[in-house]
C-alpha cells in the first residue's frame, strides 16, 4: 500500500525534527526566544509503549521488532491551535514542550521559530549525522 502523506509537508517535517531532538534541547531552543503562553491539557503527558515494526533488508515482508517507551501529549493555546506531540522514552516535560512547538508554529510566530527552534535543530542533528559519517 502507498503511503498518501506528501512528502512535502511542512508539519511532517517539524514534528520529526521535534520527535528526534535531545533531551531538553526544545525547551532551551524555545525558552531562550519567548515565555512559554498560557494552554489547556486536552491529553496530559503520558507514559506508554508502542510496537516497533521492521523490514528485513529494508524491503521484506515487515515483523513485529518489540516495544519502545513513548511519551505523548495533545495540548490547545487560548488562541485555539492545537500542539500534539509523540517523542521517544519517558520524557514528559520534553513532550509538552514539542507540542507547544507544534502549536506555536500554527500561528503568526511560525517563521520566527523556524529560525530560533527548528533550525538550530536540524543543525545540530546534520552536526551529529556528519561526525558519525565520518567517523565510519
């Protein structure tokens, strides 16, 4: 079955670098730019597991790899946007903050924290890519 989701999509792109960021590296990106605005919990942080599915040779018939701890939150801003995160590990306040981030960028402030929060981010994150690459 072909995934419909477009490739290129603004969203995806966000909430992948927001998944995959350090712990509280969001919070320090986001807290060094603006106060942190007033929301309402529509699903409070909470602590799960989710199953891992895999490919053998990234191409066969997928199976069931094992479990993983993940932490997801739904929150709203006063001003209605709607932030959802889903991060890796037991990592409450980060998944608050990604889905602040998540709502933030909804608003007028999207470009200004594509600058000061998702850049950096992916900054770091080629950093760390290159010096892996390198080192192989």
């Amino acid at each position: 079955m072909k995934d419909t989701v477009s490739e290129d999509n603004p969203r995806k792109a966000w909430m992948g670098l927001l998944a995959k960021a350090p712990e509280r590296r969001v919070a320090t990106l986001l807290d060094a730019e603006i106060s942190r605005p007033a929301f309402t919990w529509l699903r409070a942080p909470e602590i799960s597991s989710t199953m891992v599915r895999a490919r053998a040779g990234a191409t066969g018939a997928p199976f069931n790899l094992g479990e993983m701890t993940t932490t997801r939150c739904a929150l709203t801003l006063n001003t209605g946007e709607v932030g959802h995160s889903y991060i890796q590990g037991r990592r409450k306040a980060d998944a608050e903050v990604c889905a602040l981030v998540d709502a933030l960028m909804q608003t007028a402030m999207a470009s200004r924290l594509r600058e000061t929060v998702l850049e950096p981010l992916k900054a770091g994150m080629l950093a760390v890519c290159s010096e892996h690459h390198q080192t192989i």
